[in-house]
C-alpha cells in the first residue's frame, strides 16, 4: 500500500513545535507571602480593623506617656463632669480623669488578651500536635484530656480558680485564662496535623533521618501556622470577653488597678444619669473584640487557598 | 438505638467525673475556707479552727476528700456524698445545699432553656437569610449585627438592657421586670396569674442572651446553608422543574439545619455562662448567682455542686444533640 | 386561535450567539463567547471539550441554572420558544418536563435525606397531578428500566446505600420521568469506573429509546463520544471550533485543535508505529484571554494573523462541517503527526520488542 502523500500544513522549515505556555502570557509570578498579603487587603474591612486595632494599642500603651491624667484620683479633677475638652471622657464621682482609667484599663486588657493568646498558642499547638501526630494511644489519652476540660465552661472555671486564689493582678489573670484557653487550638492544630502528616515530606524527613521532634517543630508546625494565626485571634478575643466578665463579677483586676470591666461595673447605675461613665468602657470593649474579629476573618479568607472567585 | 445511649453514656460518665475531679483539685489547692478564722481579729481559738476543719473535711487528704464528696463512703456523719445525694457541708452558715440547689435549679434552667431557644431561633432564621441573600445588603446588615453581638460583652449589654427597662417602665408607662426571677408575692400566685409572672421576668434577660449567644451559630447556619446552596443536589432538585421556594424549603432547608444540631451542646454551656451573668445583673435567685455567692465564701462543697449540675446539662444536651443527628441524617445510623 | 406554546417542529433546541461572563475579583471571566448549535428531534449531539472550553456553562445557560451573578446574552430556543430570560415560574415547567438534564457527579447529585423513590417521585409529582401512590408506581417503574434490581426494595434506600453506578442510573430515571424533548447530559460517566462507564452509557441509550428524546452529550472523552454521537461541536476556550457531522469531524479534522484532540487519544488497536500527540502548554485563561484564536500559543502552525484576527467558523468539506482556522485548507488529509510532535519512546525498548516480534512471527510461521 503506497503512502499517502503527507499535505503541506505550512510548517516552515526550522519552525520549532514548542508555543509559548499559554500560563506565561496570562499570569504574574507572585510568591506565597504576597499573595497572601494581597488577598488580605481586598477586604477592606479586615484592613479598617486592623489600621484601629493599631490606634488602639498606641491609645493603651503610648497615650498614658502622653496624656496628663492617669487612672488614680486626683483632688484637682473636678467630680462627675460629662465629656468636655479637658477631660474628653468626662470624670467619675470620686475624682478620676475616664480618659486615663480607659486608657490603663484598655492597656490591662490587652495586656491579658496577649498574654493569653501566647499561652495558649504554646501550650494549645504543642498539644494539638504531638496527639496529632502521634495518633492511636496518645491521641486519645490526650484529646479525652481536653474533653474533660471543656465540660466545664471556661468563664466558671476562671471564675473559681480566680475566686479561690484571689488572683487580681492582670498577669495572675492572664495565667488562669490561658490556662484553660488552649484547647480550640489544641484541637484545631490536632486536625491539621492529622491531615499534613499523610504528606510525603513527612516521609522524606524521616528518611533523612529526622527524629519526631524535628518533625513536628521544623515541619509540621511551620505548615500550620495560618491556622494558629487565625484560631490566635478568636482567643484574644474570647480572652479580652472573659477577663471584662470577670473583672465585673469582683473576681478579676480589681482597685487600685483597672480594667473596662471594672469601669463598666462601677456605672452599671449611671447608664442614664451619668452614659459617659458607662457607655465609653463599652464602646472601648466592643470595639477591641470587633476589630480584632474581623482581622481574624480576613486571615482566614487569605490564608486560605481554597478562595472562590466569586464577586459580590 | 438504646445500645447506642448506654455506650455514650459509658463513655461520658468517666469524662464528667474526671471533670469534677480536677475541679474538686484545683478548688483545693486554690483556696483555704479557713483563710479569714486564720487572720481574724481578735484571733480565733486554735480549737474552733480546728473543729471547723473536722466540720469541713478540711483535715483529710485530697483525694480522700474527694472520694468522700463523690461516694460518701467511709464517712460517719452522713452528710457527704454526691452518689448518695448528699451535696456536704456548707461554709455559709447554715445552708443546705441541696435545698439551695433545689430552688433555684428550676429557674436557672427556665432562664437557660429559653435563652437557648430563642437564641438557636434567632440563629437559624438570620442564618437563612444570610445565605440565601447572599453578599446582598440584607447579608451585610446582619453578618454586621451578628459580629456586634459577638464583641458586645454580656454583662454590659445586661446592664444596659436593664436600666433601659427601669427608664422605660419610669417614662413610658411600661411594665417590665426588671429585678429577680419572680415578683415578691409570687407564691400567692397560681395557674395563669403565675404562669405570665414567670414569663414577664424572663423577658429582659433571655432577650440579653439571645443577641450575644446568637451570632456564633448565625454563623454556622450560614456556611452550612450556603454549602447546601451550591451543591450539586439543590442544582439537580431545580433541574427536576421544582420551584425555587419548594427547593429551598424541602431540599436547602431540611439538610442544612442538620449540622447546627451539633451546637446545641455548645449553646447549653454558653447560655449557662451567660445566665451566671445576667443572674447577677438582674439579680435572680439562681444556680449563678448561687455560684458567685459561694466562691465570694469559698464554699468549696457548694461550687462543686454547681459544677455537677452544669457538667450533667452540659453533657445530656450533648447526648441529646447526637441522637436527634442521628435521626435527621440518614447517613447515620447507631446500630 | 390559541398558539400551542410547544410547536412540533423538526428542530428542537436552537442556540444563537449564546454568551457568558462571570464577574469575578480577578476580572470578568468570558465562559462561552458567543456559541450557536441546533438540536434536531432524535439526534444525539456531542459537545467536546477540555475543562474550561466553557461546554458545560453553556447547557447550564440553556436550563437557567447557572448562578445569579452570571450575565448571559443571546438566545437558547425550545421548538421555538426563548428559554433565556424566563421567569423561575415558567421555568420550572420546563426543565424536568420538555428539557432534562443529567449531572457530572452522582456522588451528590442526589440529596442525602430523601430516599430515591422519593426523589423520582417528586420528579413526576412536579409536572403531573396524579395521586402519590401513582407517582410512587411510577417511580417503581422507572427504576425498573434503568436496571435496578429490586426496584421495589431499593425505592425505599437512601443514595448512599447505592454504588455510584446505580446513582447515575437513579439520575437518568428522574431525568426521563415525564418523557422530555432533550435530554442533556454533562459528563454523565466522568466520575465512574470505565467498567461502570459502559452500563451508565448504556442506560442512557435506553432511556433515549424509550423516551424518543434528542440528546445532548457534554463530555472530554472522545472515546465515548465515538459511538453514539451523530453529530459534534468541539469546544475552546469558550467557543465553537470545530463541528459537523461525527464522521466527518473524526477523519477529516480541519482545525488543529481537533487534530491534537484526536492524536492525544490512546487506543488499544494502536501499532507500534502509531505514537500519541499530545499538544503542548495549558487552555488559555477566560480572564486574560490571547488576542485572535484562542489556541494560537499552542498551535504548531500559527501565522501573524492568527494572533490578530479570530477566525470565524469557516464553511469546510460538505454537509455542514464547519471549522475556525485561518488555514483549514491546508489541514485536509492531514493526520495528527503532521502536526504535532508524537512522544519519544525508548529506542532500546522498542528495538527489543522488535526483536521479539521477529521471533514470535517466525515461530508462527514455523507451526502454519
């Protein structure tokens, strides 16, 4: 059977058969961090919070540097003032600037939130990981640990062991709080660890001789990072709520020092008679939870690699 | 079915007594009842201390003291021993505690029930819409209102919700109960005088509880609705000439208020954070302030009793949850 | 005189310039770009493509069931009535009524909590008012002509007691409850075993059968293609480029993409001497699309003006057969090597095969 004759499809002579990826003309080069940097700033909400998040803590930590009037009574100050240039949040009945007690309560607050958040991301991700890791036995053991631990709701056990031990300095508080704050995390990185380690590069480490400990802090935390990150936020947040509750109740921060909680208790009457002593700490609690939520909404869409492309 | 219960049932029992038994340590460990005879001035006799020891079972080693508060065994006096129904020894006074406990169980649970309620109520419906307005106004206003809910401290919210109450019942006339659970001649009331006495003063609190306890399930109900939404089987129900509201009521639905059944053990412990709080502000006489009361006194037998209490509903409402999963979802089955 | 809304007409479905962009963060991505095709009664055409070719957004477009933030332009008519635009009202006594559609993924086309006489049920309950015991009959009856076993049991299991297989078929009962017109199906065995594959395939035909519905099969495999298509439009980056009649479109491709779809496809009758020809690089991005022809950076052949200009579909050969390439006549005849480097093979392997191959012959020829 003779050949058919091949047409001319107009491949000139030398023409290579290699086009151009078509990938190379329609997409930038971008790296992971970038990328998760500009995902972050589409939603411009996380950004606004995050632009007042910062304010804040200058207003908390820098601003008694700056401002004239502290937290503590003073026989100049004159009583029950409402907002007005000298003291823009008004004055208590017993002779204190608002503005320098918001002020050192916001920083008490933070303080505790921050403290918190560091505890239990230690202690709550070293959990979460080595049960994760692990599996089987360990797992088990630990992860029924931090069942029995959340039977009882956090607030209560705070409160008893805060009530008991009479602990009112911020740090003793922070301590409490974040000694029973870890287990979301410890859950939330148990679950992505349990996933990461199915990875081959947990492989490839151990056959490069990595003991389990190298695994677990050089690999496998590193990867869950953006989770943490994201579950640190919530517990600042639940942190800052349960330090306020507390401080409320008379069991947490409490005279000579401050805290929002602490202001808001004392105005609890004054709600209509004197709103400054009362709505000014509520607004200040309120406004470090929201922002804080809503940064840690718009990390975890930006670490997040599964991102719809939807448009509103 | 039944086999199932008392599998979880075997599983969760030793859960909650481990539960109580690190509480019962750290309560022990915390705090010393005795601190204020101790310091006293003029000093106490060396005697009463210790008789109040004895009186306390302060003289005993902890774990001892534990065994004795949880079974009651090898204790001559009678008055110790959860497995018994024996709550110990109170360091107020002449309390009972389990008569204490009694009374005000009722109403912490009516408080805690409806706050539930209303707040899983409120949660699915702004779930709902949310998802289905999706990125709409609508959406944003709520997503919005949901966060601030979130943010807004429980205690503050009380407060203020309470004193708009007292304005409003000075200046426009109305008549909310703005203080404890029930009026002051309630036990002459009967049937429906009663019935809407009750009712009245759980208005202000459980309305306190519903916008702060909302917002996390909202949250929930919307992922899961909008995962509903744009699954393959709603695509299918459409495709099949349904109307759009038939669909959504009868596929989108049904299938998406399955998982936020889960959280209901997690609303149960909530609302029983929040009713410590709002007991305080609205000053009801209930387990919270029951419990704020005791740990002001370092009770230690009375906390522990709360602890039980709230480990138990916490618990139930959990095994409670799983059943009714198990039998909206046909995926699951517990044989 | 009252116009009968449902004309029986010889051409059910036509489809003109039908266009669908989607608004997204990145930009607005163009799915389908202006595609035009006609479904005629009890014909079966194929619609071919890679993922992203845009072949299932248009038939999505056709049932109005993409989601609302698509913009859809052009026309989609059912024996001459505009299906673009209607209500969800008018809609609804539509789709599951004249037109039917069947999904990629049987896994979760079904809903979980119903069972699935309770799901066929309700496919005639939607357009029929019988009583629910009919409907449940019914629903019996149609398990029974996709092949299920045990019709009256299984009506009464949950989908995920069923194989994958099952599912699809439970799928194409729904789709053939109230007898449709058109019956489209997206990708009905992608997501199934090939042994399974052949069933589903088969029941499809079968329901056609019975029905005495067109069809339309939206697919990435021209094996499946193959045998039951009459006619084919083949798909890319969101426009038609190539349809005609299946014969034809098979041994006389005119456009290159056709021919590296056909030189990329394995076969098992192939010799030694027939090499794959894949095609090299990715589809192009629908946010960023290349000017002119949409496969001009992967196409062997490119001139100037492909990147200018876009080729229109090109009248080529006979009988319809149209294809979107400035050069379709240099293209008659050609064979996919012609154009696209075929894949190397390990010299020393196939000269031992070779040997081997000697051997065997000879050793057959010894024992004739």
């Amino acid at each position: 059977m003779t050949e058919l004759e091949r047409p001319d499809v107009g491949l000139e002579a030398g023409q290579t058969l290699a086009p151009r990826s078509a990938e190379a003309i329609t997409t930038e080069e971008r790296t992971q961090l970038q990328m998760i940097v500009k995902r972050f700033l589409r939603h411009k909400v996380a950004v606004a919070s995050l632009v007042m998040f910062v304010l804040i803590v200058l207003f908390a930590f820098a601003g008694p540097l700056v401002w004239k009037y502290d937290h503590t009574i003073n026989r100049q100050i004159p009583s029950d003032q409402p907002p007005s240039w000298d003291h823009p949040f008004g004055t208590t009945r017993a002779g204190q600037d608002v503005m320098g007690q918001v002020m050192r309560g916001t920083q008490q607050t933070l303080k505790v939130g921050f403290l918190v958040a560091l505890l239990a991301t230690g202690i709550g991700a070293t959990w979460g990981a080595i049960a994760g890791f692990y599996r089987g036995r360990v797992d088990a053991i630990m992860m029924r640990i931090v069942d029995v631990i959340i039977v009882i709701p956090i607030l209560v056990v705070v409160l008893v062991l805060a009530g008991f031990t009479r602990g009112t300095t911020w740090f003793s508080v922070a301590l409490i709080i974040g000694l029973f704050g870890w287990t979301s995390t410890a859950r939330v990185v148990r679950g992505m660890v349990l996933s990461l380690r199915e990875q081959e590069f947990v492989e490839a480490s151990r056959a490069m001789g990595a003991g389990d400990g190298r695994i677990i802090f050089r690999h496998l935390l590193p990867n869950t990072a953006g989770v943490i990150i994201v579950d640190a936020t919530l517990v600042i947040a639940s942190a800052i709520l349960v330090e306020a509750a507390l401080s409320f109740l008379g069991f947490g921060i409490q005279i000579p020092d401050t805290s929002l909680g602490l202001l808001i208790q004392n105005a609890q009457t004054a709600v209509f008679t004197r709103p400054w002593l009362f709505y000014i700490p509520g607004f200040f609690v309120i406004l470090i939870v929201l922002t804080i939520n809503f940064i840690g909404d718009g990390l975890r869409d930006a670490l997040d690699p599964r991102q719809q492309m939807v448009r509103r | 079915m039944l086999v199932y219960v008392l599998r979880r049932l075997v599983v969760t029992i030793p859960v909650l007594i481990a539960a109580t038994f690190f509480t019962f340590v750290l309560v022990d460990v915390s705090g010393d009842p005795l601190q204020e005879l101790r310091f006293a001035v003029p000093p106490v006799p060396e005697e009463t201390i210790q008789a109040r020891a004895e009186q306390l079972y302060l003289d005993r080693p902890t774990i001892e003291r534990y065994w004795l508060w949880l079974t009651g065994v090898g204790n001559t006096r009678g008055d110790i021993g959860i497995l018994q129904g024996k709550w110990g020894p109170s360091t107020q006074g002449a309390m009972d505690i389990g008569q204490e406990i009694s009374e005000r169980f009722i109403i912490t649970l009516r408080l805690v029930g409806a706050a539930t309620l209303f707040a899983l109520g409120l949660a699915v419906v702004t779930g709902v819409i949310s998802a289905v307005k999706q990125y709409s106004i609508t959406d944003n206003v709520l997503t919005f209102f949901g966060f601030l809910g979130l943010a807004m401290p429980t205690f503050w919210l009380a407060a203020l919700i309470k004193e708009a109450g007292i304005w409003a019942n000075q200046n426009l006339g109305t008549n909310f109960a703005t203080i404890g659970a029930t009026s002051p001649l309630y036990y002459r009331m009967e049937g429906w005088e009663a019935f809407m006495d009750v009712v009245l003063h759980l208005v202000l609190p459980t309305l306190t509880l519903m916008l702060t306890g909302y917002a996390a399930i909202s949250r929930y109900q919307r992922a899961s609705m909008l995962e509903v939404l744009n699954s393959d089987y709603i695509r299918l129900a459409r495709a099949k000439g349904l109307r759009n509201r038939v669909v959504m009521r009868r596929h989108a639905l049904r299938t998406a208020l399955i998982p936020v059944v889960t959280l209901a053990a997690l609303t149960v412990s909530a609302a029983l954070t929040g009713a410590v709080i709002t007991e305080t502000v609205f000053r009801w006489r209930g387990l919270g302030t029951f419990l704020t009361q005791s740990i002001a006194e370092y009770d230690a037998f009375a906390v522990m009793a709360f602890l039980v209490i709230s480990g138990v509903l916490v618990v139930g409402a959990n095994l409670v949850a799983d059943l009714l999963y198990g039998v909206l979802d046909p995926r699951i089955r517990y044989d | 005189m009252v116009t009968d809304p449902w004309p029986d007409t010889d051409v059910l479905l036509t489809v003109e310039d039908l266009t669908v962009e989607f608004p997204t963060d990145d930009g607005v991505v163009q799915a389908v770009r202006g595609v035009s095709y006609e479904l005629r009664r009890g014909e079966v055409l194929g619609i071919v493509g890679e993922s992203g070719s845009g072949k299932s957004v248009s038939s999505l477009a056709v049932m109005g069931l993409l989601p609302k933030t698509a913009r859809i332009s052009g026309s989609a008519k059912l024996q001459g009535r505009e299906l673009l635009g209607l209500s969800d009202a008018e809609l609804s006594k539509v789709r599951g009524n004249k037109i039917a559609m069947i999904f990629q993924d049987p896994l979760t086309s079904l809903s979980p909590v119903y069972t699935i006489g309770y799901q066929l049920a309700e496919a005639v309950l939607a357009h029929r008012d019988v009583p629910k015991e009919k409907a449940w009959d019914r629903a019996v009856e149609l398990l029974d002509i996709v092949g299920i076993p045990n019709p009256e049991q299984r009506a009464n299991s949950y989908p995920h007691e069923l194989s994958g297989g099952m599912r699809q078929r439970v799928v194409i009962a729904i789709a053939m409850a109230n007898d449709p017109d058109v019956i489209i199906a997206d990708e009905p065995t992608t997501a199934l075993d090939v042994t399974v594959q052949a069933q589903v395939m088969e029941a499809l035909n079968n329901a056609r059968q019975e029905t005495g519905a067109a069809m339309v099969l939206i697919t990435h495999d021209l094996g499946v293609v193959a045998g039951t298509v009459d006619r084919i439009c083949v798909m890319y980056a969101g426009k038609l480029v190539e349809t005609g009649d299946v014969d034809q479109v098979f041994y006389g491709p005119r456009m290159p993409y056709t021919l590296g779809l056909l030189g990329s496809l394995p076969r098992l009758d192939a010799t030694r001497s027939h090499r794959l020809t894949p095609i090299v690089g990715t589809p192009p991005s629908l946010v960023n699309l290349p000017s002119g022809c949409p496969f001009s950076p992967r196409c062997p052949i490119v001139q100037p003006i492909c990147i200018q200009e876009e080729p229109e579909l090109f009248s080529v050969g006979v009988d319809g057969q149209l294809a979107a390439c400035h050069f379709h006549e240099r293209l008659i005849g050609a064979q996919p090597v012609d154009l696209f480097p075929p894949t190397t093979i390990d010299e020393e392997l196939a000269a031992s095969y070779e040997e081997a191959g000697a051997h065997d012959d000879a050793a057959h020829e010894e024992t004739t």
